[in-house]
C-alpha cells in the first residue's frame, strides 16, 4: 500500500505516521511537507513542496496511491476568514484533485472536525467551510472518507505546533480515561486515528463516509 501524507508534521499527523510506518501492509509512505520531517523510515519519503494551492510539479510523486490521508489543518482563531478558507478548503481540494486524477480507486481520508456544518448554512464560520470541504470531497471520483473527530488525545509523544494547544494538552491528559467511559462519543486518540485511517483503505469505498470519535475508536481498535 503507498499511502500519501499531508500534515505529517503536525500532531494528528504524527500519530497517522506512525500507524503507516508501523503497519506491514504500507510499503511507502510519502509525506507532503514544506521543511524537513527532522526523521528517517525505510519506507517513509518526504517531498519538500511550497505552494499547496498547486501540487502540479509534484504530481509524479503523488500518482499511483492507494490513500492519501489529509491531515492537515489549522484553527479559525486569529486568521481572517479567506486565509482559513484558503488553507482548509483550497489547499484540501488541491491535493484530492492531483491524488484522485486518474485514480478512483484513492482512499482519501480527510480530518474534519466535530461541530462540521453540512448544510453550509449555519451560522459558524468554521463549521461551513469545513462542511463544504467535505462535501466537495465526497462529491469527486474517488473513495472519501471525512473524519470528525471531537478531543484528541495524543498517545505515542505526539506533539502540537501550536504552544497553547501543548500546554492545553498537558495539563489536561489526566481527563481522557475519564473522558473515554463519559463521553466516548466525543473521543478518541491519535493511535486510533492512525490505525482507523488504514482501515477506511480495507473498506474499499464501503459506507459510512463521515466517520465521528465513537466510530473512529471502533475502526482503529
């Protein structure tokens, strides 16, 4: 299995790695990344590429895939309302495009969020642009997947590049096994993500196609 990889430096995007990099059944893993991993993998190959709005000149590197798995994401807070759409919907659909061209057959799995609008009414910015997102995805020619996930728990020495977010998860991480029994639909963790992302692969294009805490844990368990 070639599986492609955006947001591999973040935390999610850690935990996704290192499910692929530990399953028998991924042979490459090709991580889309602006600067250096800052690590080495027998089957792990970083390609270095700046604008995400146009992957044309890296489409060679991305063809042939069975899944690309789309981590990549930032919050609405602070940033004007076109810099987030630009990078949640424009740069998304980018790379479904370049992935999927010619290839129906691509699992692509995208990392949504709990609180999603698939209306594209209502009236949070976020949740709209993150429900056309996925609504764009699930309306192209290949195996989408969107996951809306609620809290994240990091498992394996993930880290966020965002301070606040490590600070947050620091002082909370003593929550989430409480969390997990009170409140399992609204949590999982990074390994469950991971393993749940390869799993969607297995499922050959079979439904459901949003895929929330409770069913992400159940997949990757």
């Amino acid at each position: 299995m070639k599986v492609i990889l955006f947001g591999a430096s973040g935390m999610v995007g850690q935990g996704v790695l290192r499910a692929c990099l530990e399953d028998p059944g991924v042979t490459e893993v090709v991580a889309v990344v602006r600067r250096p991993l800052g690590r080495n993998a027998g089957k792990l190959r970083a390609v270095i590429h700046a604008d995400f709005s146009d992957l044309t000149a890296i489409a060679a590197e991305l063809a042939g895939a069975d899944a690309c798995f789309y981590c990549l994401g930032v919050s609405s807070a602070g940033r004007s309302a076109a810099e987030y759409e630009t990078i949640t919907y424009t740069y998304t659909l980018a790379a479904a495009e370049v992935v999927a061209a010619g290839n129906p057959r691509v699992t692509f799995v995208y990392v949504s969020g709990e609180g999603t609008d698939s209306t594209e009414q209502g009236r949070t910015s976020w949740a709209r642009v993150k429900g056309r997102t996925e609504n764009a995805l699930l309306a192209m020619d290949m195996r989408a997947y969107a996951f809306r996930p609620g809290w994240i728990q990091p498992v394996h020495g993930e880290t966020s590049g965002t301070r606040a977010y490590r600070l947050f998860y620091r002082l909370t991480s003593w929550l989430y096994p409480l969390l997990r029994r009170v409140t399992p639909r609204y949590v999982t963790s990074t390994e469950h993500l991971g393993r749940a992302m390869l799993a969607t692969v297995r499922l050959e294009g079979a439904g459901p196609h949003v895929l929330h805490s409770r069913d992400i844990t159940q997949l990757g368990s």
